[in-house]
C-alpha cells in the first residue's frame, strides 16, 4: 500500500502551522505554514510532483521565507520610539513657563504634550526667565527639569 500526499494534505499541513503561530510568539512556525501552503499550490498545478519534490520544495520554500522575514521586514518592524528612554524622550522638548522661578523656589513649565506622563514640571534656568517664555530641556536633576531659554 503507497501513500502519496496530496495537495489538501499540505494545505493541511500549512494552516494548522499558521495557526499554531497564535500559541507560540516566536513568527517563524509562520513561515513554514507558508511553506506548506506554496507546496499544496505547486501540488495543485502539477499533480506529479515526487515526495522528495516536495519536500525539497517544502524546505526550500520555508527556508527562504524566513530568512526574507529576518532579513528584510523584521528590520522595518522595529520600535524607534523613545518609549522607556525617559531622559533621552525629555531632552530638547519646548515648553512654555506657566510660573516663574522666584528666589529659592522652582518655576513650572507646562508642555503641549504630557512629557514622562506629566504636561507640567518644576524647573531650573540659569537666565531669568517670565510667565509666557518658552525653554527647552537640556538636562534632568532628580524631577526637575533643568531648561535653557529660547
């Protein structure tokens, strides 16, 4: 008795891979499932294709999906954002004084987008600064904003 794997077997084949690519985060059990699906295709158009065909196709194709997806569109995926890099998300950002420093205490500085969580921060500035100027960040101590006038 021969057994002889027809296209529906790798169609098979290929969308329980993709869908086992919901239980493991790794996105390359995907690319094998899209192996497998190109292979249930080719099997479609030519019945004939021998099973070492197959598999070579199958290897082939897998292979070079993933190295497609490491090489080329995982690299555009990745998070330029300065998510988690507060001091560097902080500098150079321009805000506008809401409260001038007075002698012995800190001014308030108020940012049109909130800055760390927070639209407004006690700063120091080494030139005067009044109610209405803007300054950006050049240097955090502890939290307080440490700006130079615009």
């Amino acid at each position: 008795m021969s057994f002889t794997l027809l296209y529906w077997h790798w169609l098979a084949l290929g969308m329980i891979l993709i869908i086992a690519e919901l239980f493991v985060p790794s996105f390359t059990i995907f690319w094998f499932g899209l192996g497998a699906v190109l292979v249930a295709l080719l099997l479609l158009l030519f019945p004939t294709i021998p099973l070492t065909g197959q598999l070579l196709c199958f290897a082939l194709a897998s292979g070079l999906f993933t190295w497609l997806w490491f090489r080329y569109l995982r690299p555009l995926m990745t998070d330029r954002t300065k998510a988690g890099l507060s001091r560097e998300a902080a500098l150079g950002e321009s805000g506008q004084v809401i409260k001038a420093p007075l002698e012995g205490q800190r001014g308030v500085v108020r940012f049109t987008i909130p800055l760390l969580g927070n639209d407004e921060w006690p700063f120091i500035c080494q030139t005067p600064t009044a109610v209405g100027d803007r300054v950006v960040v050049r240097e955090i101590s502890g939290n307080t904003l440490i700006v130079e006038k615009r």
